[in-house]
C-alpha cells in the first residue's frame, strides 16, 4: 500500500505508530465521557499536494511518464463532505463524496504514446481527476467512557480522469468503477473539550490497492459544533493491461462538524 523504495519500511512503521497510539491513549480512565451523536454532518476542507503521479496506458503498451511534470505538485483546494447516522449504539452508515480534479500545464520529455494517441516532446496540458462517492457501514466493536473504535467496510465509487492536450490532439482515460474497502476509525478524549480521531480505508490486492488515512485533533465549540484541523494521505492505483497508474496525495485540512 506504499510508494516504492528505502521509505516503504519508515512509511509502515509510522502508520503502524499511528495506528497504536490510539489505543495506549485510550487506556486513560480520567478524559470525560466522549460524544455519541445520532446523526452528524461534516465539511472538510484544504490544501492537497502531490509527491506521486505515474502513468501508463495502456498499461501494456503505453509510455509511462510523471503527471507531476504537467500538472505540477500543488497545492491545490479541495473538500469534502460527509454525514452520518449512528442508527443504534453499535451499528451505523456514513456517507461521503470527496471531488477532486487538478491541471496544468509542462512539458513532456519524450514521445509518450498515451490513450491511443502518440504526443511529441514539448508543452502539454493535463487533467487529472479522482472523484469519489462512499457509503460506510461502521460496527462499534470497543467503547469506554473516553474511546470510541468501531469497524467495517466502504463501498467506493470512483470517477476517475486523465487527458492530455497537445495543440489540436487530444486524447483521455476515464474509468468509473467499484471498489470495496475495509473500514477503521477510532475516536478518545484527550482533554476536556478536545479529541483525537483516526478514519481509515483501505485495502490491497495483486493488481492494485487503495489507502486513505486522516489524523486530527477536534475541538468541541458547544453543544453542537466541532472545529478540527489535521493531515490525510491518499496512496494507491492499479496496474493491468488497461492502466498502469499511482499517486500518492497528502493533504492538510481543516473541518467543520454539526452533531444532533
């Protein structure tokens, strides 16, 4: 689930602390009791930058190239919105929908057979969008008065697009798809008023894999409100015959949430 190279190991070890230090906080029996809101909405929103962007297609045929030397590493704005429903104490749905699309314009180094479509070296303009659309189930499987862990799994959608431009040619990849998920978040009180929270999806298979991780720390404002600010990291792609395509995207965001 991990770029390739000497970091893929320091990478590991650091969602893996990421992942573990929840549960040692959540060992502390003196936070006040943390907040289980039926219903709840919840605007993200930010900066995205891009440290990864590699593409080829076809995946078999195709010139492989860095999207990054059109489109350039950001940042770009983004945002995202969920809602969601804790219909009893254990079970509940989130819903999510998080649109993303950046371009720009460099210059390709070399003949790139893309799409059908043969560009020469020289200035392009490129497209890259990955919009994606969730529905969660979410399973509270450990809960005291200062933690909240619950489990499942995400039905992704994804639209997906990459253009390039070169003069009058033209020539796009676009893919709209299915892709089934595991699901994990975690939620303790750290302080009076304030939380850390954990939100995970992800999995991974031979031909390609998917990893969304989001870090931050909450604010209570009141009965209703929640002020947040964190960091998410979006790693993953495929690679078959059609496509041949990874990108890896960190974001640093804040978020708004109303809980009734």
């Amino acid at each position: 689930m991990f770029p390739e190279g000497g970091q893929d190991m320091d990478t590991k070890a650091f969602v893996a602390a990421l992942l573990l230090a929840p549960l040692l906080l959540a060992a502390s029996p003196r936070a006040p009791a943390i907040d289980r809101s039926a219903f709840g909405v919840t605007l993200e929103g930010g900066g995205v930058w891009f440290s990864r962007n590699d593409v080829r297609i076809p995946g078999d045929t195709g010139t492989r190239f860095d999207l990054l030397r059109l489109t350039g590493t950001g940042p770009d704005g983004y945002f995202r919105l969920r809602a969601h429903w804790n219909i009893t104490p254990r079970h509940g749905l989130r819903i999510g929908v998080a649109p993303l699309e950046v371009s720009g314009t460099g210059n390709l180094d070399k003949v790139t057979r893309f799409a059908g479509e043969t560009f020469s070296p020289g200035r392009t303009r490129a497209t890259y969008r990955f919009s994606t659309y969730r529905l969660t189930y979410r399973y509270t499987f450990a809960e005291g008065p200062a933690y909240l862990w619950r489990v499942g799994f995400t039905g992704l959608v994804r639209d997906a697009k990459i253009q390039l431009d070169q003069g009058a040619k033209q020539a796009r990849d676009t893919n709209v798809g299915f892709v089934p998920l595991l699901h994990l978040d975690g939620r303790m009180r750290i302080a009076p008023g304030w939380s850390f929270v954990l939100d995970f999806d992800g999995l991974a298979s031979s031909q390609g894999r998917a990893l969304d991780l989001a870090i931050q720390v909450q604010r209570d404002l009141g009965e209703h409100w929640r002020l947040g600010g964190g960091y998410r990291t979006l790693e993953g792609g495929a690679d078959n015959d059609e496509v041949y395509n990874f990108a890896w995207l960190h974001y640093g965001f804040a978020s708004l949430s109303y809980r009734f």
